[in-house]
C-alpha cells in the first residue's frame, strides 16, 4: 500500500516539475489558462503577479510533498 503511494506522489512531483518549467519559461501558459477561466489577460502587470503566484504555489507544493515521503 505505502509503495502505491510512494510511486504517486513522485509521478506528482515530475508532473509539478515540468508544469513549473513551462510556466518559468515564459507566460504563454498563464494567459492559456487564464483564458480558460474567463479572466481578463488585458494587463500584463496581472498575467505576471498570476503566474508568480502559480510559481510559488508549485514550488511549495513540490517542497511539502518531499518533506511527507521521506
């Protein structure tokens, strides 16, 4: 049971990983998504405070599920 878990979450933090390359790479895919939802992708000034607050969120993500595997 624990190894199921185990082999999740690091398919969890691969995915996170690349997630977070595309968006430190550039901001194409924060306006994608903002988009999706309806948002307004007018200011550039908004698009970039969304994607660093997608960044950070990641990035915490990432951290706190190394910290419960081991």
């Amino acid at each position: 049971m624990k190894k199921n878990k185990r082999v999740r979450q690091e398919k969890s933090i691969k995915r996170l990983e690349n997630t977070l390359k595309m968006h430190e790479a550039n901001a194409e895919l924060t306006v994608a998504i903002m988009q999706d939802k309806v948002l307004s992708t007018g200011s550039k000034d908004k698009v970039e405070s969304v994607r660093k607050k997608k960044i950070e969120r990641i990035k915490k993500t990432i951290e706190n599920t190394k910290k419960r595997m081991l």
